[in-house]
C-alpha cells in the first residue's frame, strides 16, 4: 500500500489489534497504551509521506515493541523481560478479535468512574488522540491526560490483569461496555456537530457486534445508533437551527443506515431476552418507517415505553413516554405523566423535562404557559442549537397570543 489516503482511519482500526497483542503478551496495560501511542505517532506522521507499508500491523507491533524495550532498558529491574520481548511469534486473526474484546472490558474496568471508562475507551480501543477526546468532552486537554493517566494507574493499582473477566462477572461488564458505548454515541449526538464521536461510536458498535454477534443487547445498541442517525441529516435546517422529529424532511433520512438497523432488529428480537437498547431500536425504527409524522404508529410506541418502563425505568424513559401519552389520550394525560417528574432531583439540572412540558403545553391550547416553560428550558440548555430553538418557540407564542 502507498500513499496518505485514509491512514487516520486505518490507523483507528489497527489501534486496538496493536494493543491487545502487546498487552496479551507483557501484561502492563499502562506503559503498552504508551508504546502503542508513540508507533501510531510515528507512523502518522511518516506513512503520509512514505507511504503505508505492506504489513502495517506488523510495522505498528515493531515499534510500540521497541518503545518498550527502551522504557525497560530505563529500569534495570526489567532487563531479564527484554529477550522475551523480542519475540514476534506467529498471530491468527481469532486471537486479534479476544485482544480487542478483551480490550474493551478492560477499558471498562469497573475501578473506573464513567468518564475515565469513556476517555480510556476512545483512547485505547478508539484510537483517538487526547486532544480529539479533550474536544470532544470541551475540557483542557492536560485536563484530560490526567484522566487518562489517573485511569490507567487505577487500573494498575486494582491488579487488572489483560484476561477476559470471569463467568460471573461477564453480563455485567458486558453491560458497562454498552453503556460507555451508548454515552459516546449520545455526547456525540446531542451535542449536533460531533458526528466523528457518533461515527467512532457505531464503529466500536460494529466491532463489538462482529466479536459478540450472539449478544442481542449488541446488535440492539447498534440498531439503535444507526437508527437514531439515520436522522442526522434532517435534523438541522441551512441555517443551522435545530429541526423537531415531526417537522423534519424525511427524504433526506438515511435510508440504508434505516434497513440495516431494521434489518439487525428483525434477526433478533425473539432470540433471547429483551432488553432496553433493542426496545429503544423498536421505538426508533417506528418513527423511521412512518412515511410522515401524522402515520407514525403512537400506540405502538406507547407500548414499548410500557415495556421500557418495567425494564429500565428512569426519569427520561418516564419523560419520553409523556410524549407518547399525549400522543395517544391527548396533552392533558401526557401533562400528567410529566408531572410525576416535578420532585425528581434528577431532573433538576437538565432542560429536558420543561422543553416537554412547554411542547405538551402548546398542545394542550396554553400559549403563555408554554412559553414560560420554554424560556425556562432555554435558561438550563448548555446547547446553543437548543437554546435558540426553545427561545424562537416562545417567542413565536408571545407572537401569535399578541
């Protein structure tokens, strides 16, 4: 292979594989995360120019091997490990894919807090640079190298060792992986303009289906990310604002992304037991496969916020199925629903529950209350999209009531 073309993504995919086998072979978790950091380095900035050598694996494992070999000629207590450490023995791709999945359990260690697992994951099994990962969470990025650091010390220190986790503790790991992997894919989507953290996070989705394809929650969070951004396109207008589900162009929907969330969908529902990102998948492809807003199928969503609702219950399950309430009786019992969120401390620091209320409110005939909780909506929003979508539903009400 020659050429520059597309060595960032290659090196992203190459990124994990590199690790896994050198954390297989020399345990270390930490200085092997650094060595694999300095060979993809090194080769950004020489395949660009040089071209991408014929066996770029390889050439990544020579030089993350010999960015070891210099950190332990540093420290005499590990000279004896250097002769083993020169050995290259022969690899099978099934021993790639433990390394990578392995990889993302230990990422998602459970010593770790939930933003350590988040920038461990982009960073080790991602590929993602520190200052990509700082942007991404808008924090300095020496802020976000300490995170780092501070994770793989945790790590260290909780004497993680580079195996698959034990029987017992599998499900709940595996669980851990999907969440880290659903609140990539969100920050990336809410925030509207990050679509490379949404795109890394269907990535690692894929990845994580091709290794686990029998896991349904799996191939439901990735039915559920291609879903959701199949809308991406429609969801902001040419100037930018900030375009509601029911008002968007439905021409312009990802129809491939759409048949193949529907498509892992279909092949997995009745194999096994449902859980919340497969009835989250459900509830999206409903709203993906109705040709406009007035067809799509309420009742039916309401069900599955039923079930969601009994599954994994929560303030924003308890605020999405006010929507699909009012939908189905009118906004009055979706105000009701919404209600029972007032005295939710959870909801105190998100603008979410009186955007809804505002939306329900407009429904429901009260202009000025709806306007009262939409600027109130657009005072707690930290997106700006957000901010001047709310302030512009208000405004139009102060319009029309005028």
């Amino acid at each position: 292979m020659t050429g520059g073309v597309g060595v960032e993504e290659l090196l992203r995919d190459l990124a994990p594989r590199v690790l896994g086998t050198l954390a297989r072979r020399h345990g270390q978790f930490d200085a092997c995360e650094d060595a694999v950091q300095e060979a993809l380095l090194a080769a950004a900035q020489r395949w660009p120019a040089e071209g991408v050598p014929e066996q770029p694996r390889g050439w990544l494992l020579t030089v993350a091997t010999r960015s070891l070999i210099d950190q332990w000629r540093a420290d005499s207590a590990r000279r004896e490990r250097e002769v083993a450490v020169a050995t290259d023995p022969a690899h099978h791709a099934q021993a790639e894919a433990d390394d990578t999945l392995v990889l993302l359990f230990l990422c998602c260690h459970p010593a770790l807090s939930p933003p350590s697992q988040l920038a461990l994951t982009l960073r080790a099994v991602g590929g993602l640079t520190t200052a990509q990962i700082a942007a991404a969470f808008l924090v300095p990025e020496a802020t976000m190298a300490k995170r780092i650091t501070r994770a793989k010390r945790q790590i260290r220190e909780a004497g993680a060792r580079f195996t698959a986790p034990p029987t017992p503790e599998r499900g709940a790991r595996l669980a851990v992986v999907l969440h880290v992997l659903y609140l990539v894919f969100n920050e990336g989507y809410t925030a509207l303009y990050r679509t490379d953290l949404t795109a890394e996070a269907i990535r690692l989705a894929r990845l994580l289906h091709r290794l686990l394809p029998g896991e349904c929650e799996v191939a439901g969070l990735l039915a559920l990310m291609l879903l959701t951004d199949a809308r991406r396109t429609a969801r902001t207008g040419a100037d930018g604002a900030l375009v509601p589900l029911d008002e968007q162009d439905r021409s312009r929907w990802d129809a491939a992304a759409i048949r193949e969330g529907v498509g892992l969908l279909s092949a997995t529902l009745g194999t096994g037991p449902v859980g919340p990102y497969q009835l989250q998948a459900a509830i999206a492809a409903v709203h993906d496969e109705a040709p406009t807003a007035a067809d799509t199928d309420w009742p039916q969503i309401l069900a599955l916020y039923d079930v969601l609702a009994e599954v994994a219950p929560g303030p924003l399950v308890t605020l999405s199925r006010a929507v699909a309430v009012a939908m189905v009786h009118g906004p009055r019992a979706g105000l009701a629903v919404a209600g029972t969120l007032d005295a939710d401390e959870r909801m105190a620091h998100t603008h979410r529950l009186e955007a809804v209320r505002g939306h329900l409110l407009e429904r429901a005939g009260e202009p000025a209350a709806a306007r009262t909780a939409y600027l109130s909506a657009a005072r707690t929003t930290a997106s700006e999209p957000e901010h001047r979508y709310l302030t512009l539903r208000a405004t139009r009400l102060r319009a029309a009531d005028e």
